[in-house]
C-alpha cells in the first residue's frame, strides 16, 4: 500500500513539474546563431550564467534583441560589440584582458594569497604563544 501511494506521489510530482515544450523555431539557422551569442554574453540579473542559459526576463529580452539584429544583417561581431557598448565588458563571459578588467581577471586569485597570507600570519602568531595563554581541555568526567 505504502508503495503504491509513494509510486502515485512521484508521479504526480513529475506531472507538476512539467512544462510545456517550446515550439520550434521558424528558422532553426538564425535560432541557432542566437544561442551561439546568447553564450558569449553574461545574464547580466543572474551573473554566473550565460543569456543562452538564463529565464530571467532580462535574458529573454537580450535574446530577442540578438536575433532581431541578426535578421537586420548585423554580424555576431557587430551584436558583441553594441552589447560591450550598451552595457560594458562585464557583459561579456569572457571579457578581453585589458587594465580596466584585471580586477575581473586577478581578483580571485588577489583574494586567495590574501587569505593564506593572513592564516599563515595567524598560525605562526599562534605558535609564539606559551601554553599558558590556552585554556586546558577539559575532561569530560569533570564536568559531569
């Protein structure tokens, strides 16, 4: 019984989740240049996800502003270039190395050794220190 009521639920559960299929596109040529873009540009709401990726209604609209352009004639460089333009380099996923994105570039690294600097510093501060300025463990028979 206990089954067949988990069986049921697990059922209902992907029927709920279900969405429906996107119809297929009229030109699956220009669709797929779209998405080609769409993967070279970051969702500029969600940060760490391309805009071929993304359902945030900003990505949508991104998208739908690349393949309008596409069918104007505009190249894939001139639709990268007017999005770096429009909303800057961060725009891009993989932005140019250039001295106003190094901070993009070199920060996690910057923020690593930064860390790993102060644990060390810590550590070895640590190790001076007489047993004296370190409260004993207690033993748990004590306590009780």
């Amino acid at each position: 019984m206990h089954r067949l009521l988990l069986l049921l639920c697990l059922a209902c559960a992907g029927w709920v989740g279900a969405q429906e299929a996107r119809p297929l596109a009229e030109d699956p040529v220009l669709e797929a240049k779209v998405m080609r873009i769409a993967e070279e540009l970051r969702c500029l709401v969600c940060q760490n996800e391309t805009i071929a990726a993304s359902h945030a209604d900003l990505a949508v609209d991104l998208r739908k502003q690349i393949r309008q352009k596409l069918q104007q004639g505009q190249s894939e460089q001139q639709i990268l270039d007017f999005m770096v333009q429009r909303y800057g380099d961060f725009v891009l996923y993989r932005p140019p190395m250039k001295p106003q994105t190094l901070l993009l570039w070199w920060g996690p690294a910057l923020l690593l050794l930064g860390g790993l600097l102060v644990l060390v510093l810590v550590l070895r501060r640590r190790a001076r220190l007489p047993d004296e300025r370190f409260e004993p463990d207690q033993d748990p028979a004590e306590t009780a």
